[in-house]
C-alpha cells in the first residue's frame, strides 16, 4: 500500500508503530502529534472523513487510555486507524475539531463517558450523561450496576 | 439554560423579538427523545443545537459484561427499526477476529433479510415522515406493508422486532417450513405499493412545497459532520458501503446506487423511494438464487452443535457445555467492520482481549453523525421546516444515544 509506504518514510517521531492485521491497517501516533498527522492525512492522502472517534480503557497499562480514530477516504476508498496512548490523573489530547468539524461530538463522547479532556475542543461538554454527572461510565473501574444494589451478599 | 449558551429566558438576545423555544424532549417531530433548542426571530431559527442523551442505556458498558455471543440481543436494541442490519454488523465484527467463514445460505439469507429490513426502515420513515407533513394516509398504507415484513421476521426469529436471528458463524436456525411463499407474496405486491405512494406524494402541491429547496447542506460540511447513507446519495455522491466495501456476499447481487443532484429533503426522498425498489430487487435474488447447505459455520468450539448429535458425541456434548457455560475465546485484536445500515454507515469496533468478552463494544451509528449536522440544514430557514428536514435525516433516538 503507497500509503502505507509513505507513513513509514514519514517523520519517525509522529508515527510510533504501523502494522496491518486482518485487512485493517492501524497507526500509532505520538498524541502530541495527532492534529498534523490528521491534517496531513486529509489533504495528502484525501482522507475527507472521520468514520468515528473513540477509546479503550486498559487500566493495566501506564499510559492507560488508547484513543482511536477511524479514518475512512472515500475517494481512494481506504481506511485507516490511527491510535494514540494517553494517561496520567488528566488524561488530555488535541483536538482534531480544526481538521474535521465533524469531531465534536465524537470527541465530547469520549471525554464524558472516558473523562479524557479534547485540547482546543470549541465546547468541551458532557453529551450522554447528566451534566452534573460525577464519574466517567466507560472506564473500567466504574461499577456497570449502581452502588446501591449488592448482589453478592458481602 | 447556562449551559446552552442561549439564556432559557431569552435576555440577552440582541432584539427583543428573539426568543428561545425548547422542542422537544417530549415532541412526536422529533421521533424519540430529542431536544432542540431553538433561538428564534419571529418564525426564523437563528441558532439550532440539539441535546441528547436522553435513552442513553450505557449498551457499550454491557456489552463488556456478556460473553461475545450473548452480546447479539443487545445489538437490537441499538437501532430499532434495523435490528438485524445491527445484528449483522456485529456478527460480521466478530467473525473476522475468529477468521470464520460464513457459509453461503447464511450469507444470503443475511442480506435477504438485511434489505427487508431495509425496506421496513424506510416504510416507518415514510410514513411518519409524511405524517409530520400533513399527509395522514401515507402512513396507514406504510404500516399496512411492514407488517407483512414484520410477520416475515416473526417466521423466521419468532420476534417482530428484536429479532436477534444471526448469530456468530451463521443464523440461529435455517428457514422454517414454507418461508418461500410470504416473501415471494410482499415482492409480488411491493412495487405496486410504493408506485402508490409516489402517486399520493410525488406530484402532491404541498408535498413538493414543504420538501423541495428545504433542508439543504452542502455535501462537504456533511461528510466533515459525519452524515453518511441516503442524505449524502440524494446530494449526488454515489457511495454505497454495499458497492464500495462488499459484505456478506454483496458484490453477487446486482442492484444500482440511487442519486440525485438537489441534496433538499424531496430529493431525501426521492433516493429512499428509489431504494425501496432496489432492496426488493435484491431481496427477489435472494429469493430465487437461494443456495442450499448449511447455515452455520463449521467451527464446532464457536457454533452450538446439532442437538441430534449432542445425544450420540461426546465431543459435540463437550462443546456444548463449554460454549453455553463460558462462551468462546476470542484472540485479542481489534476490528471496525463497517456496513450500510438504512440510515447510512454502521460501523462497530472491537477491542478483545483474549478472553470470552469483548473488552470494548464500540458503536458507530449513522443516526449520531447525520443527527449533527442538523443545525446547517436549519439555520436560517422557518420553524416549519425543521420538522421537514428532521424528518429527511431518518434518525432513530435509541440509535443516536445507545
């Protein structure tokens, strides 16, 4: 794939990791770094979507948090995944609002179901949950059932 | 409302005669729990934002609580008027990190399905989407023909609605007895049904001032928002997830992409009638090309075995106790499989860690990406049309908010 190629003789500080399993190329992408990379994804390689923003918890790990966009070019019809670890007590990351719009709500998804804070974000928000909402419910260590209920009788 | 930016008493605004209106959440336009808040000036939306979040069910959360295939009943549940398009898309997910392959009469009786639940989608569209315009018999007629689809589903899953019919490596059983003859009946009399809607709406006075010129959003600002599906074929742009990105056997079937150049809400229209047609087309080959065989895959430590050998295998036995006690391992990877869904791309992504649950469920669905780009197709327009073109996005709240 020439994108593929590209990437690797692209900036080794930006680009951490490429690999390809099962059909689906994924990038690692130092989160410093993400909204030039995702710039220059989009008018280099025509990639004029984000197919969708998200993130994975995995507590286990130092930098606990993978943030992962899923880039879709229609023209070339291709896509791409891109991944940045980030932890720390206040997990933080660019925003890539300035390169799609459309990553808003995507992004303030994640920040209220995984509390991490969008650099830059124009309005940084709660979107599912309750504004006064404490907790963010896709982390792992948050109960899926309520404190109330104890079904195991301890 | 400090939050909003719009003060909820409506100080502030720069004239007095603007004021802020709360539509919704409890609304019948907005189909579901959906807020709008409006400023207005006098009958013109200046500023639009929507609030969701109202049937958030924290169904992601859950499904890294069940083993992978008792995930399937919780994907229903997402989009409700296209269970199995999300059943499908699920399953798909799952089998390329197990690398099964489907066979052939599962394939097809997937997209067979799959394109009736298409056609049902887009009747409930119609309908209430005529209904919200003024036209009331629209949708009677739109009710009449998914229930026929709705008793096909009930035939086949024992479900109307949360059907839950696929399952990982194939279907949960193979077609009943005579399920051939009430599909080949609502194909028989579909397209005579949707040539009578077209003559009720088509070249209706009302129905083409209230649609045509409304509701329009350039199609770059809608791929940067994240639209996908019909809104973004009836703005000229022929992508198909189905045509680009074959599954599930897609690339046998012939069928064509619909567009249409205006991207306004008649326009919405016009590509949803026309792929009404299409999903039939499709459906028909199904129908008569169906193969024969087995409808699960031959992966005895992921699909249940048969109950005949149950009762004469050890192995078969064994197997059974395993998967139904404690699931399957699935190797650690993730995936985004994507597919057309009614509204537009469904996409879900996968996280596993190696064990019997998915370590993270994520859904993409078409409803949330179409749903924000709502404010440029309103602002600046009337009152009146919010309902017309909230109507053309086709969204589903369950879908919006998961």
């Amino acid at each position: 794939m020439p994108l593929a190629q590209a990437i690797c003789e692209r900036d080794p500080s930006a680009f951490i990791n490429l690999e390809q399993r099962m059909g689906e190329w994924t990038a690692e992408v130092a989160p410093e770094r993400i909204t030039q990379v995702c710039q220059w994804l989009k008018d280099a390689w025509q990639f004029e979507r984000l197919s969708t923003v998200t993130a994975v918890d995995w507590p286990e790990r130092d930098a606990r948090f993978d943030v992962v966009y899923h880039l879709h070019s229609i023209a070339r019809n291709e896509r791409l995944r891109l991944k940045c670890r980030v932890g720390g007590e206040a997990p933080e990351i660019d925003s890539v609002t300035s390169v799609w719009r459309g990553a808003d709500w995507y992004e303030r998804e994640v920040f209220d179901l995984f509390g991490i804070r969008f650099r830059n974000h124009p309005d940084l928000r709660r979107i599912m949950m309750p504004e006064d909402w404490q907790g963010h419910p896709l982390r792992k260590d948050y109960p899926v059932h309520g404190g109330r209920y104890d079904y195991t009788g301890k | 409302m400090s939050d909003a930016g719009i003060p909820a008493d409506g100080k502030g605004a720069s004239e007095s005669r603007r004021m802020v209106l709360n539509m919704g959440p409890q609304h019948p336009s907005t189909h579901g729990v959906l807020r709008l808040k409006l400023e207005l000036d006098g009958e013109s939306v200046v500023h639009a934002e929507s609030d969701i979040g109202y049937l958030h069910t924290g169904i992601e959360k859950e499904c890294e609580t069940k083993t992978y295939q008792q995930v399937v009943p919780l994907t229903d549940r997402v989009d409700y008027l296209a269970n199995l398009s999300n059943n499908l898309c699920y399953c798909l997910a799952v089998e390329k990190l197990l690398g099964l392959e489907v066979p052939p009469r599962a394939q097809w009786m997937r997209v067979m399905l799959t394109e009736l639940t298409r056609i049902n989608s887009h009747l409930v569209w119609l309908g209430t989407h005529a209904m919200d315009i003024g036209a009331m018999s629209v949708f009677l007629y739109c009710f009449r023909e998914r229930e026929d689809i709705l008793r096909i589903f009930e035939m086949f899953s024992g479900q109307r609605m949360m059907t839950s019919y696929f399952r990982i490596g194939g279907l949960a059983l193979d077609a009943p007895r005579g399920w051939r003859e009430p599909v080949k009946k609502f194909l028989d009399a579909f397209p005579a049904r949707v040539d009578e809607y077209e003559t009720l709406l088509s070249s209706n006075p009302i129905w083409l001032q209230r649609t045509q010129g409304v509701g329009c959003i350039p199609l770059e600002d809608m791929l940067e928002a994240g639209v996908t599906g019909p809104m973004i074929r009836a703005a000229g742009l022929a992508w198909d997830i189905r045509k680009s990105e074959p599954y599930s056997g897609y690339e046998k079937f012939d069928f064509k992409i619909p567009t249409r150049a205006a991207g306004d809400v008649y326009a919405r229209y016009q590509v949803r009638m026309e792929e009404f047609r299409e999903s039939a087309r499709i459906v028909r080959q199904a129908l008569e090309g169906m193969p024969e065989g087995p409808v699960v895959a031959d992966a005895p430590k992921v699909v249940l075995p048969d109950r005949e050998k149950m009762k004469t295998e050890m192995e078969a036995l064994i197997h059974h106790f395993k998967i139904v006690t404690e699931g399957f391992r699935v190797p650690a990877g993730e995936v985004y499989q994507v597919i057309e869904s009614p509204r537009g791309e469904l996409g879900y992504y996968i996280a596993s860690d190696g064990s019997a649950k998915p370590w993270r469920v994520h859904m993409r669905t078409p409803s949330y990406g179409n749903l924000q780009a709502l404010p440029r197709g309103i602002e600046g327009r009337l009152l009146a049309d919010i309902i017309t073109t909230l109507g053309s996005l086709d969204i589903v709240l369950g879908d919006v908010d998961r």
